[in-house]
C-alpha cells in the first residue's frame, strides 16, 4: 500500500497548497484498475518517493467513479492520470502510468521548478488553460 499521506479532493487541500506554497500532486483512478494498483504497489510505496511526495507535494487521490467532472477535466485518455496542478487548480504537466524511477524524476523536476520559478510556471499554465478554453470556443 502507498505510505502517501493522499487527501481528498477539497477547497481546503487547495489553500494548504497555496499555503504550503507547493504543487499539487492529483492521482485520478478506478478501484478496479490493475494500473492504479501497481502504482500504488510500486511508484508510490518507495520510501524516497513517498517522502518527497508528503513533503513537497500536497497528494491528492480521486476516484474517478465518485468525482466523473474532475475525471473529465484532468484524465488523460486511461487510468491511472498522474497529474500536476498548481493550487489554483491549472495543469503543470502530466501523464498516466509512471514507472518508480521516472516518477522520482518527474516528482523532484516538477517541485524544483515550483520552488524556485513558481510566479513562470504558473503564468505558463494559465496561458495553456486560456489556449485550451479558446480552441474550445
């Protein structure tokens, strides 16, 4: 099992991001995906991975089943979507099934780029979320 300390997805675990002035780690799935399981098995049960999670992530969990409009908005074509949101809820980057090695690169990539250029990063993914609403339109 995961030694992720996962939250529920709230307004509250959005404030402690931006309290906490981290990212957020969003992990969407289904109780009955054997990816989702593995993860959980492997990627997410390092002790490396799991620390750096708890420590510069705030690690949310949400069933797809239970929340389909956050599903709609974050997956990525399968479960499970690994995704990465600023507090506000805009999209760093993301994927879906993530091995524990490049999981370990992508957790310290992302929280690096956060820390140290957060005010760029977040300014570039609202740029993409304004592309995206106008292709949309």
């Amino acid at each position: 099992m995961s030694a992720v300390a996962w939250l529920d997805w709230t307004d509250e675990a959005f404030a402690r991001a931006e309290t906490e002035h981290k990212p957020v780690l969003l992990a969407v799935g289904v109780t009955w995906c054997q990816s989702c399981a593995d993860m959980d098995r492997t990627s997410y049960a390092g002790a490396t991975a799991s620390a750096v999670i708890n420590q510069r992530f705030v690690p949310i969990r949400v069933d797809a089943g239970r929340r389909p409009d956050i599903n709609e908005r974050y997956n990525l074509g399968g479960w499970p979507t690994t995704m990465f949101l600023t507090p506000s809820g805009e999209v760093l980057s993301g994927c879906t099934y993530v091995e524990p090695d490049r999981l370990l690169i992508l957790l310290q990539q992302v929280a690096d780029a956060f820390a140290t250029r957060r005010a760029e990063v977040e300014a570039q993914a609202q740029a993409a979320a304004r592309r995206r609403e106008a292709e949309r339109a």
